[in-house]
C-alpha cells in the first residue's frame, strides 16, 4: 500500500535514524522498536507500507481496518484507536518492553445490522491489518478482553511482527549496544518481565473429514501408550470445513490465511487474517499458532462463509480451504511469517475402501510428521462413514503399508488386522496403524522417516464375530466332530484335514463359520500329538516396550496381535526324546471373540 505517511515517516526519524546507524557501524542492525517512526513494514515497489509510531497515535484516533467476512474479498471497517496497555506482550528477547494497543472496531458484523447479532470481534479475525488516516500500519488485531460480544480489540503493533524471528541467538550485538539502541529510539531500559492478562482471538481450527475432538483424542491416547510420542495440535475453536486443495484462494492483506498440518481427505489448519504481504513474504495473526517455528507447515488461501455471533465466541465460519501457496517459516508470539510459492514437503495417506464391487480412495497429504498418526487413524475412521453411513456398527478388514527411510534406505513394515463392533467401528479401525507409525517415529534406537502409509479396508454391514465353538475332523468325505479330551488313531506321515467351527457371538450376524486347516503326522512323533485349537491368546506383556535394538522392534511389531485369528498348537515328544511345540494362527472369516480352548491326540503305532 502507497501512503503519504512514507515520506512523513522517514523525514520525522531522520536523526533517530542517522545515530542509530552510527552506532551500530558495521553491526547488524537491532530489532525495530515501536517508536522509531523512521521504520518500514514493507518497501517493495507496489507494496510500500510504513509502520504507524505507537508515539503518534492518540486517544480517539480514527482507524481503518481490513478483515474478510464472506469469500475472499477483504471488506474495509471504522474504528478508533483509545489507547495502550503497557508492557501488555511482556518483554522481547532483548529486553524491550511490548505494548499492546486498544482499538473500538466498528462494522456491521461487529455492531449487528438487519437483525443480525452482534458477533463482537470474532475467531478468525486475528491479523486483521489497523491503519491510521495516513494509511500506515498500525498493527494487527490480536486479542481480545471479553467473551462477549466485545467491539474492543487488543492490536499486536506492526514493528514487532515486522521482527519476528529477530532473536539474539542469531545476532551479534553487546548488550551495552542494545541499550544504547533503546535509549536513543526512546524504549526505557527493561528490568524484570510481566505478561498482562488478555485472552487471544483464537484462529478458526478447521478440520476436514473428522472432528478435532478425534484427532486430540487420538493423540492423546498414542503419547499414553507410545513411550516418546508428543502429539500436535492446532488452537483454536473448531469447526468443520473443506480442504482439499482444490480452489486456489489469493493470499491477499485483509483476506484468509489457513496454517495447515495437513490437508486433503483428512486435514487439520488454523485459518486467520493476512496482516500484510510484502513480496513473498507474508505476515499474519499478531499471535502465534503454536508457537514452534520447527513444525512443517504449509499455508493456503481460504474462503469464509460467514460470521457466527456467539455468546461463547463469535466465530468466521469457514467454507473450504485451497490450494498450497507456500510455507509457514516463523511462528513467534507477535505473530506468524510465511513464504509464498513452494509448499513444505508431505507425507502421502492414501486409503482405498471396498465395499462389494465398489472401490473408492481417499488421499491426505500431511506436512507435520506428530500429525501423522491421528490423521491416518482419523481417515480410516471416516472411510468407515462415508462408506458404510454408520457411526457404530460394521466390521473391516484393514491391510496396511508403511514405508519409511532409515540410513538411507526405504523398507516396509506390514500388517494386517479385522475389526469388528457394534458401537465404535470409527475408533477401532485405524488404531494399529496410527500406534505402528508412532512407535517407528518414537523409537529410541534410530532416526525414521515415514515416506508413505496406504491402508486397504474391505467393509461389510453388520456386527460380524466369531467364537470358537468345535473341531471337525474330515473322515470318509465327511465332517464329524472331536471330543475335546479324545484319542485318535493316526499314522505318520499322513494328512489330516480339519476344521474349527466358529458360532456367531451374541448380536452377531455372521452365522456359522469355518477355519479349515491340515494336518500332517510327522514321522518323528514317538508316541502321541497333541492337537489343540484356541481363540487368538491375550498378551500380558508388550514386546514392543521389551525390544532392546531397531531390529526386535520391528519384529515386534511386525507380530501384530491379529483378532482374526484361530491359533493351532501341535505339541509332541520325538524319538530322540526332545518336545516340540508350535503354534500357528489361522486367518477367520471374521473377527474372534472368545470361545472355547479345545485339545486331543493324535496317537500313532509304536
């Protein structure tokens, strides 16, 4: 934006500027202060923009103030500016006191009109670019007071959020020339540090394709039971909406900005204000996200439906969210910074559903690796609605790959499992997976890097369990039942088929059955085998928390505790006089629950 307040600006600094640049010599700069009239937001041709001094602004000033409540069209609003908290954002990294600014904002949304409420000041309008008659930046709206409809906002000052990322570590000023930059830009030399009681204006937390109650719940569960695992989250209030880069939404000064940790099917991105653009870079909120400038972030153009009054908290309801158009590199407390153009790397979560002769997939592409896990969980369990329609009842078959880079090299790790239930299908359905990709990122031996996950899933209706009711022994093309405890006549070296037969659970619809399986005699059996067939055995122990290398994890968990399974045990004593003992699980028709543990022997001739 080209403004007046440039020239006024700069001719207002001229000897702040010309003594701090004596100072500093060959030194790099230090941090804006909120003073210096003299500093620009932006001077790219096309996009000047100065930064309004906080020392120019006056009770009762008039304000505008850009935000976008329909589309993608910023709309101008009123205000006035009455006043400042001192100090109200604490102290920055080099000691500096943080004012926050007051603003009354006006508008019709705000105000209410035509028999709307009054929203206040709303979730999402956090970055909402402030100017002064001049045109200059103020700063951004940041905050607010009242969970009420509050028409009062606190304004996070532009000079700071033009300095976000601006720390000490990555600067070479003494301390004493700190001070002296303080001194001469008018900024009292801090000695201790407070932080004023306000409450930030929560961006919008848009969730695609589940809610974000799942995705925390999920989350929650993994760093209980995964030792090292650490979730992320966005803030903010929640609600749903649609992501799934299609539409490619400007990223404009007064429109939506969506923060995204993953996008697609599944997806979940903190959506707020643009403050400013300033050639690619993009500055926005006037608080931060998560304030963890090291997750991978990526971030979109947005469209807003509509403004929500709220007595809770007014809100931007938001419609869909776009196309990738850029990556999020700062998120510090004055605000967030982002970079038009390439997009963070992603993980692709590719999840094929089958439902009789239909097949449909669903891809999600996520940024941020804590993410990963609940979201791969969170897809599978919305595969489960839209292909069944049912939040309780089903039952699926999930088969999934993992891939993931280790020294170099790319390998695969494996599973398979059935689930079925009569109330929670959506939370069984992908909690193997989400806990196999948590362990490999948590693991404490070796650095993992998920490269993809593909989930399969063949659904069928209804409440589909087995349990284990009898065993069946093929004789003369006939199927007749063994007495548990029984003796049988066999010789070595001979086949024998058998069957065990699974009774539907209570409340189940599978009917009856079968898991058929041979048996051959060896003819090292001295005396007797003993045949025993069991519902899958109950772990006590996790071998998974008992692995001491890479390599015993991976085992572990490629030995994935199945529910659809029948074991079969043979146990003999050889000639030689050594026993030999093996079980060998059966893949079910359906999911056991329980049932009966049934033994008898095979007894061969001397």
């Amino acid at each position: 934006m080209t403004t007046t307040g440039t020239t006024r600006a700069r001719l207002r600094a001229a000897t702040t500027v010309a003594a701090i640049a004596a100072l500093l010599g060959a030194l790099t700069a230090a941090p804006a202060q909120a003073d210096d009239p003299a500093d620009m937001f932006c001077e790219v041709p096309g996009q000047e923009l100065a930064i309004a001094p906080i020392s120019g602004l006056s009770d009762g000033q008039a304000v505008t103030w850009l935000s976008t409540v329909k589309g993608t069209t910023p709309t101008t609003f009123t205000g006035e500016y009455i006043g400042k908290l001192d100090n109200g954002l604490g102290y920055d990294a080099y000691g500096n006191p943080r004012d926050l600014l007051l603003v009354r904002l006006s508008g019709p949304e705000v105000d209410g009109a035509s028999g709307t409420p009054a929203a206040g000041v709303w979730a999402g309008a956090s970055g909402s670019p402030v100017y002064d008659a001049d045109g200059a930046l103020i700063g951004a709206v940041s905050y607010g007071f009242s969970s009420l409809a509050d028409n009062v906002a606190g304004v996070t000052p532009a000079a700071y959020m033009k300095a976000i990322g601006d720390l000490p570590l990555s600067r070479s000023l003494t301390l004493s020339a700190q001070k002296q930059i303080a001194t001469l830009a008018g900024e009292p030399a801090p000695t201790t540090s407070s932080t004023a009681s306000i409450r930030q204006l929560r961006p919008v937390r848009v969730t695609v394709g589940t809610t974000a109650a799942t995705l925390d719940a999920v989350a929650s569960r993994l760093s209980k039971e995964v030792d090292g695992y650490r979730p992320v989250a966005s803030r903010g209030l929640a609600i749903g909406g649609g992501a799934d880069d299609g539409a490619d939404y400007p990223i404009v000064t007064g429109g939506n900005i969506a923060v995204s940790y993953g996008y697609g099917a599944v997806g979940s991105a903190s959506v707020g204000t643009v403050t400013a653009v300033c050639g690619d870079d993009v500055y926005a909120f006037g608080h931060p996200n998560e304030q963890n400038s090291s997750l991978s972030v990526n971030i979109h153009g947005a469209s807003a439906a509509r403004i929500v009054p709220d007595l809770g908290q007014s809100y931007k309801m938001v419609s869909a969210i776009g196309k990738v158009k850029g990556h999020l590199v700062q998120d510090r407390l004055a605000g967030i910074r982002g970079v038009l153009g390439a997009g963070a790397p992603t993980v692709p979560v590719t999840t094929v559903s089958i439902a009789g002769s239909n097949t449909s997939t669903a891809v999600s592409h996520i940024s941020e690796e804590l993410l990963l896990a609940p979201a791969v969980a969170a897809q599978l369990g919305t595969d489960v609605l839209r292909t069944l329609d049912n939040a309780w009842e089903g039952t699926a078959k999930v088969s999934w790959r993992i891939e993931y880079e280790r020294d170099g090299r790319v390998s695969t790790l494996h599973n398979v499992n059935t689930y079925s239930s009569r109330e929670m299908l959506t939370e069984l359905v992908g909690w193997d997976v989400s806990e196999d990709i948590a362990q490999l990122q948590a693991n404490p031996f070796d650095d993992v890097t998920i490269v993809s996950v593909k989930a399969t899933s063949r659904f069928a209706e209804g409440y589909r369990v087995g349990r284990v009711s009898a065993l069946q022994i093929r004789q003369s093309g006939t199927w007749k039942n063994v007495a548990p405890g029984s003796v049988m006549k066999a010789t070595r070296g001979k086949t024998y088929d058998f069957r065990t037969v699974l009774k539907a659970a209570p409340g189940a619809v599978s009917g009856t059955q079968y898991v058929p399986f041979s048996v051959t005699v060896p003819s090292t059996v001295k005396r007797t085998m003993t045949l025993t067939v069991s519902p899958p055995t109950e772990q006590w122990d996790d071998p998974v928390m008992e692995a001491e290398s890479f390599d015993e994890l991976i085992a572990a968990l490629n030995a994935n505790a199945r529910a659809d399974v029948v074991e079969r045990t043979a146990s003999y004593v050889k000639t030689n006089g050594i026993r030999s003992t093996r079980t060998i699980p059966l893949p079910a028709p359906v999911m056991i629950d329980g049932g009966t543990r049934i033994s008898f022997q095979l007894q061969v001739s001397p």
